[in-house]
C-alpha cells in the first residue's frame, strides 16, 4: 500500500502515471486520501460531504479507462452535482439534499478516471471571497489555521494545500478559484467563459460571470484537467475560441518575449498591503529577467463605475436567487434560512426599476471596449490577486452585524479579481511570494479573451524558474 508519505509527492499526472505503469493501483490510492482526510479534516473543515464508501465502490466496480484513472478528488459542494450526494451549496438550505441529475462537469470527471472522494467546502451560494459558511462553521487555511483559505473553493484550496487530493474542482464567479489559490500558496487558472460547461440545466452564472475550473499544486495538473473537463452540452450560451493543441501541451512551451503591463490600481477607498505591492514588484522583476517586456501601464475603466456595476449585477442576480428559491421552498425565507450577507446582496437591488437593473449590466459590459483594447496592446495584465495576504477568519464574517463594514472589507480583499469574470479574460494565480508571516501572497496574470494557452506558458516558466510545489505549509501530508 502506498504510504501518505509517497502519495504526497506526486501530483494529479504523476498519480495516474504510476496507475498506468501498474505501481499503485487506484485502490490504494483512495485509501491514502481517505487516510488523509482523517487526519486532517477536522482541523481544517475543508470537506463537507465524505464519500468514503462511493469511492471505494467506483473503485471495485471499475474505473473508466481516462487520462486520470485513479487519482482521488473533490468536488466543490456547490452547484456541481452528483446524485445521491448532497450538494449542499454551503447553506442550510440546502443541507443534507441530494440533487436529482449529475452536472455535466461532475460527469467529465468521472469519465475521465477520477475517483471522488468527498465535497469541499463553499460559502453559501460562492457569495463570500472566504469560506466559513453558518451551516459548517469555518474552513481554515493549512499554512495557518488561525487564516482564511479564501473563497468561495476555499474546502477545495485547504484540501489540495494539505495534500488531500492533489487537485479538486472549482468554480469563478467573482475570483473564487484565484483567491483561494492566492491565499492557499497554488495555483489556480479561471479559463476564458465558454471554456468550461455549466450543464444540463443551468446555461450560465450570474450572466456569464462565473464558470467552474480546477486548482492545483502544478501547472501541468491544470493544464491536463482542463483538457479533460472543458466542454458543454448542446445549447451553451457561449463557446470559447478553439484551442491549437491540448492544454496540456502548452506547459513548457516557450512563451516568447510578451508585452506585460503592470497595474497596481485600484477602485477608490482600497489601500494594496504592502505584501501585495511587495509580491506584485517581485514577480515582475522575474518576468524582466526572463526577458519580457515590462511597463506600468493602469487600465484604461472608472473602476469606481466597474465595481458600481458588478456589485449592481450580482446583486441582481441574488434577488433573483431569492425570488426563486422562495418559490421553490413554498414560503418567504428569513434569518433562520440563509445569511445576513445573502440578503443584503439582494437587498442592493432593491427599489430599482427593471430598466434600471438592465442599464447597469449594459454599462457594465460597454467596458469590454477599452479593456479588450488594451489587451491587444499588450499579451499580458499582471496585478496582485488579493487586496491584502489571507485575512483572519471572522474579518469576513457573512453574519457580521455591521454589513456595510462587511461590504467595504469585501471590496478591499478583492479589487482585482472580478475584471476577469466581467470581461470573460483567462486568469490565473500563481504562488511566488511569502510574506514574513510565511502566508503566501499570489500574483494574478490576465490574458485577453481564448489565450488561456499564453497563460499556460508563462505560468509554467514562472514555474521552473521559482518551483513552488515542493513548498508545503505546516498542515501536510
């Protein structure tokens, strides 16, 4: 049996490798997770749904013969669905209910030989950058228990930062795969929208803002799981450009001499910590000495009207959430039902006109203009990912009785991250910088729409000239 020991030295291509050649066999595998899960769940919090026994039955009844037969992951306990597990999208709500039809993601995973072993931990409903839902209490981070991982994949970060799994699913509506890759020491790619199906049922989140992804101790683990996983069903709203070749192939691809504009702006009352001013002029003295063009250039957007506008847009999108779910349930829900900070989302929509609401969302996408302008003007944007190094937990406490000092740290946390889900940009996050405190402090690279490849390349340099994988926090293996 393979020891936790050995198990962590290997990432999600290397676990199926060593299925491959016959080394270990998937069985094992599972059980080293699950070893690990014992271990290290209950100080973490990190998963909400273990799933013990379906991994060991898949596992017995045959796995399908994929890219990754084998190798243990987790879901995101939100919105991705398995039936027969409950997905608990991190609210009472919803607590302890099995969903009626499989995700088209969920789905992908399987076909591709992954083997799941539990849920990870969200917010409820992914609308909080941390991860300390009512109904579970509070994930923490591994590199110090006393932190956030972030959000909202925040169960999925801790997880694969402890050596849980070596990758586990995610979603990005606002940052949720690059904040908790920032704040968890990974790395962590939001693909181009369209990339990544939201299927059978739903088309789209939160209009085309969100979509679902991985993140990973390596590159190389997010590169070959997106070619596994991206895709839709018939009648997705948006396709993103074809691929040249698969992901995967891309990793260690000279990225050649690209235009990177530095930006450290930010929307006003926002002060960047100095961990993140400190990470951001580290990481573009590496890109200099690898020999890419450097400038300090912000971005041409009021980014006081952006963040009016994506605030104006998710909190339409969380009323009508409400509207909804009410419906559903047969009955107004109140305090006892969901957070403090769902129905204050909501309630910023309130008293505004349908005209009003649509005018918003249509300034809001006006702004594709200037930023797909700039983009052509250079390959790449790099900003820090995070307003601040991981915050403690309670800072974001969705139940805070202060919820417009609740909304100000919010914005503070995350300046950066939901220009790309505006404007449908691949992004990623990635881990080259530690703060005194030994927190990692991520940098967030944006390429222009369908150039999830440029990413992957320069990503993947950054990567062989300052390797992060080996770097574990105090809570592994």
């Amino acid at each position: 049996m393979i020891s936790t020991t050995d198990y962590v030295k290997h990432d999600a291509v290397g676990l199926a490798a060593l299925v491959r050649r016959g080394e270990v066999t998937p069985a094992e595998l599972a059980e080293a997770a699950i070893r690990l899960i014992d271990k290290h769940n209950p100080a973490l919090g990190a998963i909400t749904e273990r799933m013990d026994g379906f991994a060991r039955s898949a596992v017995t009844a045959g796995l399908p013969d994929g890219p990754f037969t084998g190798v243990p992951t987790l879901l995101k306990d939100l919105f991705q669905n398995l039936p027969g597990v409950p997905t608990n999208n991190g609210s009472s709500l919803f607590k302890g209910v099995p969903p009626p039809y499989e995700s088209t993601l969920v789905g992908k995973a399987r076909a591709a030989g992954l083997v799941i072993v539990g849920k990870s931990a969200s917010p409820e409903f992914g609308l909080m950058p941390t991860t300390e839902p009512r109904v579970f209490g509070p994930c923490r981070n591994p590199w110090n228990t006393a932190h956030s991982p972030g959000g909202s994949s925040g169960g999925s970060a801790a997880a694969v930062a402890a050596g849980i799994v070596p990758a586990a699913t995610a979603s990005d509506g606002g940052g949720s795969i690059r904040i908790p890759a920032s704040c968890c020491g990974l790395f962590g790619l939001k693909p181009s929208r369209g990339r990544v199906g939201a299927g059978p049922v739903e088309t789209e989140g939160w209009n085309g803002l969100a979509t679902n992804g991985i993140i990973s101790r390596t590159v190389r683990d997010s590169a070959a799981l997106l070619d596994a996983l991206e895709g839709g069903d018939p009648g997705e709203p948006y396709a993103a450009p074809a691929k040249a070749r698969p992901w995967a192939e891309e990793v260690g691809r000279s990225p050649g001499m690209l235009r990177i504009a530095v930006s450290r702006k930010t929307h006003s009352g926002v002060t960047l910590h100095p961990d993140c001013a400190a990470a951001l002029d580290d990481a573009a003295g590496l890109l200099a000495s690898l020999g890419h063009e450097i400038v300090e250039e912000d971005l041409p957007l009021d980014l006081d009207a952006f963040e009016e506008g994506f605030m104006g847009l998710l909190a339409a999108n969380t009323a009508a959430d409400l509207i909804e779910l009410g419906g559903a349930f047969g009955r107004p829900l109140g305090a006892n039902d969901l957070e403090r900070w769902t129905f204050t989302l909501a309630s910023l929509a309130d008293g505004k006109t349908a005209g009003e609401v649509m005018l918003g969302y249509r300034n809001l996408w006006r702004m594709h203009r200037p930023m797909g302008a700039f983009l052509e003007r250079h390959d790449v944007l790099l900003t820090p990912t995070l307003g601040s190094p991981p915050v403690r937990l309670g800072v974001l406490d969705p139940d805070l009785d202060d919820q417009g000092e609740l909304r100000r740290r919010v914005a503070a946390f995350i300046p950066f991250t939901p220009l790309a889900n505006a404007f449908g940009h691949p992004a990623a996050s990635v881990p080259l910088y530690w703060n005194a405190e030994g927190l990692p402090v991520g940098v967030m690279l944006q390429a222009r729409l369908g150039a999830d490849d440029v990413l992957l390349r320069l990503a993947s340099q950054l990567e062989a000239a300052r390797p992060w994988a080996d770097r574990h926090p105090p809570v592994f293996g």
